[in-house]
C-alpha cells in the first residue's frame, strides 16, 4: 500500500470544560473530549494517536465500555451538545462511528456503558433536558431508547451502570442536584426505582460502581465536600434474624427486591464510610481498576478524588482496622487557578491523571524508587478555545500560536537522552493575558509581536531562563543560542503583577534579593505579597502545567500605541526589520495599515488604501513587497521604496491593487501568501475561490512589473467551501511547480499543484495532491495555515550522531539528511482549540 501523502506529526489540544471528559482505557489509551472531538492519547508515547470526529457540537462526556476479561476496549461511547450519543467501534486498529443515539433534547452531560451479553451493549446517559435515557445498542448497528427517566426540573449529573451480584441485572445509580443518589434496576425489561440513598447536602457531582467478591460499592462524591462509600449485597432469607437482636450494633440497612426471571432476591444497602479531606467541591471520583492475578478478577480496594480544591485524593481502607484514610495527596499550590473536574487512574494504578478547569491534564507517576511517593509527569497540553495565529520560528525549530484562551503558547521537540522518537510539547507560555489573542509575529529569533482585543500591540523577548531550557529540551548547544540572543543583558526571567496586564523582567539581582529576604522573616506588610513569583527552572523535560503558568513568562519590551480599534493581523518582513500591522475597521480612516520599525520601535507609516478591515498581510521573502487583502473584497500591494539620504529607514508607496471593477473575489478575502521566488502571490476567499496573481517580477532583470500587469495568472480554482487560509510551500519544487495548501471553513486541508507554465483554460494549471482524511481535518474552520521555513521535520533534521566510525557515521549522516530532505511540515491552527502538524513526503507527490 502506498504511505499517505499527509501524515500527522503532532496535535495540540486539551481537555473540554467538563466534568465526565475523559475516561482511561484497560489498553493504557485516555481518551478525552476536545472542542467537537474525541482525542486518543498515549500517555506513554506522549502524543495523540488519533482523533475522532462525529460531533457537531461540544463533547461533554467520554466512557470507554470497559469489558469483563479486562482486555483492551473495542467500544467508546461519546455524548455532546448536539444531544447526540455516538458509540465508537474499533475496526482494524482504528475507531469508527458505529452507533448514534438521537432522542435527548438537551446536551448530554454524563454517559456510562456496560456489555449485558457481549456485544450488546447497555448505555445510560444524563442530560439537560432533566432526563436519563437507557440504550441497548445491538451489534446490528442500531440502539433503541428502552427507557426514559424524567426528573422534572432537576438534573442528573452523573450515572453509573454496574450488574448485581450473582446475577445479571443491570443497576443504574444517578446522582443530581436533590442531593440524592437514586437506584434503579431492570426488572423484567421495566427500570424500576429501588431506593434512595440520603446523606449528602449538597449537588451530588459524581458516583461510581466497583464489584468486590459478590459485593458492589458505591462511591458519591458531592458539592458538600464529602464522599461517601455505600456498600449493597445480596440477602439470604437466613439474614433477618438479626434483626430484632439490639445487642449487635450495625449500620441501618436498607433492603430492596429484584425479580429475576421470575425468582425474587433480597438486596441490602448501607453507609460503609464517610471520606472528609477536601476542602471545596468535589467533582469526580474513580476506583482503581480490577486486573486477573493467578486467573482470579482482582478489585483492589482504592478510591480516587479530584476536587476544586485543587488536589486529588487516593482513598484506602487501613489493612488492621479497615478504617478508609488517606493514602496519597496530590495537587497544585497557589496559581490563579480553578480546580480539577474529574480524575482516572491508570489500569495497574501507576499513574493518576486528572484534568482542570483550564483543560490541561495533571499526570502524577508512582515513583518506582521511593515508596508511596508520586511525581509530576510529562503530559500533552494546548489551547482550551479557539486558535486564531501561529508562526514557526526563522530557523524552523518551534511554534508559536496564539488563542481566544488568551495566551500565546510555545511549542518544540523534545529529544530524549534515551534515542526515542522525538514527541511535541509545550515548553513555554510567553503570554497570559487579559483579552483574548488575535495575532502575532515573529521577529527575530527569539523575539515577537502580538496583538489581542485591545489596541495596544506588545513586543516580547526571550528570558536568559527559556534560552537555556530550550537547548536541554532540544538538543541544541546552549552556548549558541546565547550568542545568537545577546545574552549580556537578557533578564532571567518574567513575572505579572498581581493587578497588572503586563509581563515584568526579572533580573538576577532580584532572584538575590529574594531569596535573602526569604530567610528574614517579613519586615513590612508588603513582603507578604511579593512583586515576582517567577522561580528559575533548569529543565530536562517539558514543564508541567503550575510551571507554565507562572515560571514560563516571557518579559514585554515595549507597547505599540497607534490603531483606533482592536488589532486583527501581523507580518513582519524576512530581514526582521519591518512590522505591518492592522485593525478591525468599518470605515476607511482605520483600516489604514501601520508600519513598525524593530529597530526603534517607532511608527514608520501608515498606508491608506482599504475601507474595511484588512484580514491578512504578507510579505514577499525577497522584502521588497507588502501585501495585504482585505474584507472589501480587494488586495493592495506596496512596494519598498529605495532608501535615500532624507530617510534611511524603510518607506513603502502603493504599487497595485484591485477596484470594485477589477476585484474578481465576490466576498471576503481570508488569506494571501507568498510564492518562494516573490513572483507569485495567491488569495482565498469565502466565495471558494483561490486566485494565484502575478507575475510581479520581470524574468530577466527581476525588476518590478508595471501595475497593470499584475493579474490572475491561474485559472480560478474553486475549493468547494469557504477558503480560510491558504500558504506556498517555501521549499521550490523541481519542475517549476509550486505546492499550496488550502485550509477551508469545514476544517479540511486540501494540498494542490499549481504549474505556471501551463494553460489555465479548463483548470489545467491545477492538480490535486492530496487532502486531510476525516481523522485528520480539524472539526472546525482552519485559522491559519504555516508551512515549515526549510525543508526536513523539525527534531529530527539535525539528529545527534551515533557513535560509530567515523566513515560509517558520514554515509549514515548523508542519507539521514537526504531522506530528511524530501520532508515538509505544515503548522495549522483552528477555531476547535487544537494545534497540527502534519508531515508532508513530496517524493509521495
């Protein structure tokens, strides 16, 4: 079979801001919702093995089908806000839609799964529409609604399926905002309400069955802080002795009956304990996982909690008295933070992970030398709301990108010591802010430009701190990244003031300062409350989350003052010495574009042209043209003007652009970029229309073209849906091709050659390469799309070398490079939360 043409490297993303998201699986796979998508992670690979996309609105809840021999799952069952329940099947190693259940009116807020004869299966599920449904779904591809519970105007907000013992009767508990926990059996294909079990005061926010040797218990955790454990077995007719003897004292039992095929059989239901230990809500609660030793189902007996408080808590029964106490204690100190909102455990109970308000997952590991100790461990991270920008690095070595989350986030290769395969992580967050993000821009290595909702542009740089631990988590000599950085007079790091929008320096007679303080005791009232909370870290590992956010900053160095309205794009040009900048605008006075000198960082110009906003610009990579296209529906193009004596720094003058008569495109202009050789520019449009212009260079003398001359020069390529971004791959093809990739707004990439000799009647001019398959598109419009500034895949293209001789090691070295060198990388960002990289073989072309 031949290799696909577009393969994914990489796919940033986090978890939704639900309660019931994300479920581990027996086969170590967690899976979790994201934006209308459901991820597949590996938390021993550390990356993203595969996305499933179905939904068309938020995926709010995420149960594996966990099977009774305790082998990997086949099944995953997924609800969202589309009120819809999708059942996932896996088919030859992948997962695919094989049952929607529609009936909700409401988006669906928890799900839980059970095989009943394998593989039927039995799915419950809460929703907003104050019911809870039971499904069977049968292995004929369909599910039908056997039975409705309503609840009036209360809500469930957790469910949980389990069998009785010694039987095969399913028993739903659900726990809602009455403070309840309701039982409910399946007694002759009726659900009939068994009991309910009062105790908690307040929400109850999460309950979870465990079968333990022909007893089920119960775990409920609630909003009044407290969990509590419910024990329920089954009762002989010899057990009601007892009862009247006052001399033995034992819990109040509850007793319910259940008739099955047509025997009647006597349940009981108690309080076994109450677990205190949290300070705020708590959200979720998870046993350890039974696992077959000696070819007997084992249940350990442990309890996982997540609260808001912002710790987990591992629960176990002392082994002399049997009181349950706390085990393990785990969570984060200070931060501006939410809690956790649900938590899981790994199947050998290794590994916990729990995931917070913000999205990112906490990965803590059993630590293997020391005993009942666990440590923080690397775990995948990204944008928890809609990406709007990103931008690799000059050299090609990381991205950055930018969100409606409002933070800028840094994302790199990590090479591991050990020779694995080098897996993507975020390694810094630059930028936490106040408004939500819009653009940026790099300029220069380790320096960029970023604009949000607000009218002010800000330029951040590197910290000494990111500079050093960039080189031990990428392989590279820090000694020449200093140089390369001017690090005489870098500051060490950055810290926010409390009230403050801004990203203060921290410099190394502050570090001093600090810790000296540190040993006095506080003086003042103020040394109560420091001004920097930033603390250096020396990494050999991406950071966790508690260090992103607050020892990751990078120092702001100057604010742009200047547009009227919030800013909505950025370029910079190849030599780094010139910005473009642009706002939302509904008039011609500010849609003008604003250029930047990064010398000074003074205004050099504005340029009038357009009279809407302006929602892309580019430069070509000679820098001698300015491009910008804009919502009127119209492109303008402005030359670099020769420097003279009078005016040294750089000045543009309009060079081309388009009328109301000339435009071809009918709505919107998304996005312009650049051909290699700056012959070519190509524009994409929400009338599906991409348009490659040109060409802008003489072939000869590689002098300007007059104006007129500037005109489609391919046919028009209708793409099928709105053109959100388009990009030219920079690294030139062998035939005089060029390769574009087209983002539209269903979520596609679609790759295509474009040839310009060719004749452009008939569409010959075009031909398609290749596009994302459904698993690989976004599930929502593409942002931006970036292709990788020199050819090879980033984290491998410079690789450590061996140790072998010294020959061995040069032809190894040669062919590494060769093969490496028919490799190109596309960065995309979405309006669905996620960051990708997709590696591109042009061999495979």
């Amino acid at each position: 079979m031949a290799p696909p043409v577009i393969e994914t490297c990489h796919v940033a993303c986090c978890a939704n801001r639900t309660p019931n998201v994300v479920s581990w699986s027996r086969g170590w796979t967690i899976a979790f919702g994201t934006c209308n998508s459901v991820a597949l992670y590996d938390p021993q690979e550390r990356r993203v093995v595969s996305v499933l996309n179905g939904h068309t609105g938020r995926v709010n809840a995420v149960q594996w089908v966990h099977r009774e021999d305790c082998a990997p799952e086949s099944h995953l069952v997924s609800g969202g806000s589309d009120n819809r329940l999708i059942v996932w099947e896996a088919q030859n190693g992948k997962f695919i839609q094989s049952v929607e259940c529609k009936g909700h009116t409401g988006p669906i807020c928890a799900v839980d799964a059970i095989y009943v004869d394998y593989p039927k299966i039995l799915v419950a599920s809460s929703a907003s529409d104050s019911t809870v449904r039971l499904w069977l779904c049968n292995d004929v591809k369909d599910a039908e609604c056997i039975h409705t519970l309503s609840f009036g105007s209360g809500f469930m907000m957790d469910v949980s399926l389990a069998l009785l013992p010694g039987s095969r009767v399913p028993i739903l508990s659900c726990g809602g905002d009455d403070s309840r926990v309701h039982l409910y059996v399946q007694s002759d294909t009726q659900l009939q309400k068994a009991m309910t079990l009062q105790g908690h005061e307040d929400w109850v926010r999460g309950v979870a069955w465990a079968s333990i040797g022909g007893e089920l218990l119960l775990a409920s955790c609630s909003q009044d802080c407290l969990i509590r454990v419910w024990r329920l077995c089954a009762k002989s007719g010899t057990d009601t002795c007892t009862e009247d003897d006052h001399t033995i004292i034992k819990m109040k039992e509850d007793v319910f009956e259940v008739k099955d095929k047509g025997a009647y059989s006597a349940f009981a239901v108690c309080l076994e304990t109450v677990l205190a230990g949290h300070e705020n809500w708590v959200y979720g609660v998870h046993w350890q996982p039974p696992f077959y030793k000696g070819g007997e189902l084992q249940q350990p007996l442990s309890l996982l909690s997540a609260s808001m408080d912002k710790t987990m808590i591992l629960w176990a029964p002392e082994e002399r008295s049997g009181v349950w106490v706390e085990q393990v204690r785990v969570g984060e100190v200070g931060g501006n933070t939410l809690g956790f909102y649900g938590c899981q455990m790994s199947p050998d109970g290794s590994m916990i992970v729990a995931h917070a308000f913000h999205g990112a997952l906490h990965l803590w590991c059993q630590d293997q030398n020391k005993e009942g100790e666990w440590r923080p461990g690397v775990v995948i991270s990204g944008h928890f709301n809609a990406v709007q920008d990103l931008s690799w690095d000059p050299e090609g070595d990381f991205i950055l990108s930018v969100g409606s989350d409002q933070t800028t986030r840094l994302f790199t290769p990590w090479r591991k010591q050990d020779g694995k395969k080098a897996t993507w992580h975020e390694i810094s967050r630059p930028q936490i802010h106040g408004y939500d993000m819009q653009c940026l821009a790099m300029v220069g290595r380790f320096q960029f430009v970023s604009g949000a909702d607000e009218k002010v542009l800000r330029v951040f740089q590197a910290p000494r701190n990111f500079v050093e631990n960039f080189a031990n988590i990428s392989g590279m000599s820090r000694e020449k990244l200093l140089t390369s950085s001017d690090c005489a007079n870098l500051p060490e790091g950055a810290s926010t003031p409390a009230l403050g929008l801004s990203n203060k320096a921290v410099f190394q007679d502050d570090l001093v300062s600090k810790n000296k303080k540190d040993d006095e005791q506080f003086n003042k009232v103020s040394d109560q409350y420091q001004e920097s909370y930033f603390h250096l870290l020396n990494l050999t590992e991406p950071p966790p989350e508690d260090h992103l956010l607050q020892n990751t900053l990078w120092p702001e160095v100057q604010k742009l003052y200047g547009h009227g309205f919030e800013m909505f794009c950025l370029a910079s040009d190849s030599t780094r010495t010139v910005v473009a900048s642009a706002c939302k605008a509904s008039k011609a006075e500010h849609a003008s574009v604003l250029l930047w000198s990064t010398s000074t960082w003074r205004q050099l110009q504005t340029l009038p042209c357009h009279t809407l906003t302006v929602t892309q610009m580019a430069f070509s990579p000679d820098a001698q043209l300015l491009l910008a296209v804009s919502r009127d529906r119209t492109w303008s193009l402005w030359r670099r003007n020769l420097p003279t004596p009078d005016s040294p720094e750089p000045q543009f003058s309009l060079h081309a652009h388009t009328g109301k008569d000339t435009a071809i495109h009918s709505r919107i202009i998304w996005s312009c970029d650049w051909s290699s050789d700056s012959k070519y520019f190509v524009t994409s449009s929400r009338d599906k229309k991409v348009i490659v212009w040109g060409p802008c260079r003489l072939k000869d003398t590689g002098d300007l073209v007059p104006p007129h001359e500037i005109k489609p020069c391919s046919s028009i390529l209708d793409v099928g849906d709105s053109a959100t971004a388009v990009a030219f791959c920079p690294i030139p093809f062998f035939d005089n091709s060029y390769l574009l990739a087209v983002g539209l707004e269903c979520g596609r990439i679609l790759l295509y050659r474009w040839s310009p000799g060719q004749e452009p009647a008939g569409g010959h001019d075009w031909g398609s390469c290749g596009e994302t398959d459904t698993s690989q598109s976004h599930s929502l419009a593409v942002k931006r799309l970036i292709w990788r500034p020199r050819a090879g895949r980033a984290g491998r293209d410079n690789s450590r070398i061996g140790v072998k001789g010294e020959k061995d090691e040069q032809t190894d070295r040669e062919s590494e490079l060769e093969e490496e060198s028919s490799w190109v990388q596309l960065a995309s960002a979405s309006a669905d939360h996620s960051v990708k990289i997709f590696n591109i073989n042009k061999l495979a072309l």
